[in-house]
C-alpha cells in the first residue's frame, strides 16, 4: 500500500497522546501543510485569564510536525520561535496552519499562523525541520 500524507498523518496521530489528551485534532495534511484545531479549555488559561503561551505553541508546533512528516522521511524541530499577537481566551477555537516554505537537503523551514476560526491572528510560528536517516 502506497503511503499518503494523510496515512502518515493518521500513523502519527495514532501514536501521539499529547493531541489526543489534550483535544487537539489534525483536521487536514498535504505535502508540506497541515491545519490543527484545538478549543481552548479553562485548563489552559494562565493567571491573567488568557491562553498559556506554552499551549499556543504546542498548537503551532502540532501543525509545524505533521506538515514536516507528510512526504515520508521521519522529522523533527531543529529551532522554533513564535510571536505572540493576540491574547486567547477560554472556549476560543483555534485553528494552526503551518505552511513549508523552503525545503534543502535534510533542513526545512515552515510557517505556522494561530487563528481564532473568525480569521483573528493570535500568534505567528516559524519552525525549522531536520530529516533523520532512516
């Protein structure tokens, strides 16, 4: 059977106990793009009653990873950074989409957007990729 990005997607998802306990679906992949969804529950708010960053991030970087699997070779993060634009409240859905840019060799680059499902930028991800041997 020929391995698709969506085979590859669900192999990971599978796997990936991170998204599937803290709610966070893949809703689509191809060659080098991915879109996450994640309603942001209570838990995830901080002491100013506004998202985590760290979860922000964590929403980014499921994109970023499974836009970087989707043509075969096992990927990892090499760097990530991420601005914060906007703040997140409890119940906002949130929708990542990350995009490659440039692929070289082994190395990838990706951006990632974070938005609330009415189109507001929340924050905005860069995330380079490394290629592992197999």
């Amino acid at each position: 059977m020929e391995e698709t990005p969506e085979s590859r997607a669900d192999a990971m998802y599978r796997a990936d106990r991170t998204c599937q306990e803290l709610g966070i679906r893949i809703d689509s992949v191809a060659e080098g793009r991915a879109t996450a969804h994640l309603r942001l529950p209570p838990a995830m708010v901080n002491g100013h009653g506004t998202a985590h960053g760290g979860y922000l991030f964590l929403l980014a970087d499921v994109a970023f990873a499974y836009a970087c699997n989707t043509r075969g070779a096992t990927t990892v993060a090499q760097a990530a950074q991420v601005v914060f634009l906007r703040p997140a409240s409890a119940g906002d859905e949130l929708v990542a989409e990350a995009v490659e840019r440039s692929r070289f060799g082994t190395n990838g680059i990706y951006d990632v957007a974070v938005r609330r499902t009415d189109g507001t930028v929340i924050a905005e991800f860069r995330g380079q990729s490394r290629s592992l041997p197999r």
